[in-house]
C-alpha cells in the first residue's frame, strides 16, 4: 500500500515539476504572446503547451508505473484521475487566460495519456521478460 502512494506521489510530482518548467520556458520564449495578466490567445501557445501537457502525463504515468512494480496500469490511472480532479481545480482558476478548446482538450487528454505512460513502461517490462 506504500509503495502505491508513493508510486502515485512520484507521478504527481514529476508531472507538476516537468509542468512548471515548461510553463516557464514558454512564457520566456513567448513573452510577447501573453497580456499582462497572464492570458494569452494565441494558438501556438496553446499548442505548445498542450504538447507540453503530453509530455508530463506520459513521463508521469511511466514513473508511477516504474515505482508501482505491480499492477501498472491501475496507478497510472489512479494518478491520471487525480490529475484531472487537480486540473479541473486550476483550470477553474484560469479559465479566462486561454481558450475554451485549450481547457477541454488539456483536461480530456490526462487520463488516457497518463495511462499511456504507464502502458509504455508495461510493454518495456514485457519486452525484458524471457
């Protein structure tokens, strides 16, 4: 029972970690992109950061699924289920700042691609076994 919360813990902090490095690059990259409240409208950025989204849940799901070591793909759905509950929060939050498609979109894709990730560290474990 430890080891799944702390399989789920891991996920979540490295998708939050993955996410605010991100978050900050974009808005050093694209500074002139964002109004001075934050918002922004802009399609790439949305883009980008949908991409960047992605690239959490998967990374997130495979460490979940690695620490788990059994039933893999219950954790990474238990952690892409606490995602959403944390993301429909923030998004709640920031609604105004970016486009309704980019709230539906980002908050669609956390289950399933964080089940993904930990998909994608089950087929590498199945790959090693004889």
């Amino acid at each position: 029972m430890v080891r799944s919360i702390v399989s789920v813990l891991a996920g979540f902090v490295v998708w939050s970690v993955i996410w605010l490095v991100a978050g900050q690059g974009v808005r050093a990259a694209m500074s002139g992109a964002f109004a001075e409240d934050g918002s922004t409208s802009s399609v790439g950025v949305s883009l980008l950061m949908l991409v960047a989204s992605v690239i959490c849940s998967l990374a997130a799901g495979y460490v979940a699924a690695l620490v788990a070591r059994g039933r893999i793909l219950t954790h990474g759905l238990v952690l892409g289920i606490i995602l959403l509950a944390v993301g429909v929060m923030v998004e709640i939050q920031h609604w105004t700042k970016m486009p309704l498609w980019y709230h539906l979109v980002f908050l669609v894709l956390l289950i399933p691609v964080t089940v993904g990730g930990a998909a994608m560290r089950r087929a590498r474990l199945a790959v090693r076994e004889p």
